[in-house]
C-alpha cells in the first residue's frame, strides 16, 4: 500500500509541483517599495510635463523628459532584473524537483521491480492481466512500471 501512494503522490508532483513554484515566485518577487515610488515619480513627471506648454518652455520641457526617460530606464532594467532571477528560480528549483523525482522512480523501480502494487480480486484483470502485470507475473496484479505509466496517463489527461 505505501508503494501505491508513493508512486502516485509522485505522479501527481511532478504534474503540480510546476505550477506551485510559479505561483510562489510570483508571490516572492512582487514589486518593492523603491519600483513603486519610481513609478509614482514617472506618473508626476509626466503629468508636469503635460503641464508644460512645449513651445513656450522647451528647456524645462526637454529637462523633464530627458528625467522621465532616465527613470522609466531605471524601471525597466530593475523589472527585466526581477523577471530574469525569477525565472532563474523557476526553472533551477524545478528541474531539481523533477531530477529528484525522477531519481526517487528509478530508485523504486530498481528496488520493487518484481513486486506488485496492487493485487486486485481474481479475473478482475482477465484479458489484459499478464501485460499488466508485467514483469512480476503476480496473477491479477498491477506491477509498478505499469501503475507508473497508468499514473502518468492519466496525471496528464486531468492536467489538460
């Protein structure tokens, strides 16, 4: 039974374990005090310079705008920096999961490749019960690279 729910909470990981991260990371790297105060400062500059009359005051005009354009770059590269080490962490903390997982799969079937998971009813499984059993050969039994690629059938099917 532990190797049933093992080898299932495993499959069902690998399929939601993705979304959490991206779920976590979002909430990890939001905007900080300093990009909020930039963006308050963008909104100012350019209601002052909406303000200004560009033909009667081209040199205070052309100040702000040249100010507006410095700190919307500022802006800009501090997001790109946040959404780049964000991503960074997605995939990094990700792909360590599936590798983990992907070992922890290896492991189990190396060390449980003859036992069954499931020993279900006899006849239950009649006309498909020696491939699914396949390669214990435990009569009416599901073996674990078939619970495995059952799992993962079906993970995937409820993903979509």
């Amino acid at each position: 039974m532990n190797l049933f729910i093992i080898s299932t909470v495993s499959c069902l990981l690998e399929y939601i374990f993705p979304s959490l991260i991206r779920y976590i990371t979002s909430r990890l790297y939001t905007l900080n005090k300093h990009d909020l105060e930039l963006r308050k400062n963008l909104v100012h500059l350019k209601q002052e310079m909406t303000g200004i009359s560009i033909v009667d005051e081209f040199s205070k005009y052309a100040k702000l705008q040249r100010k507006y354009n410095k700190l919307e770059s500022t802006l800009k590269e501090k997001v790109n920096e946040r959404l780049s080490s964000r991503m960074k962490m997605q995939i990094s903390i990700t792909y360590g999961f599936r590798m983990l997982n992907g070992l922890l799969m290896f492991i189990l079937l190396y060390l449980y490749r003859n036992k069954p998971v499931i020993i279900l009813p006899k006849g239950i499984l009649w006309p498909i019960q020696n491939l699914l059993s396949w390669p214990c050969y435990h009569e009416d039994s599901i073996s674990m690279i078939m619970w495995l690629i059952i799992a993962r059938l079906v993970v995937a099917t409820c993903k979509i």
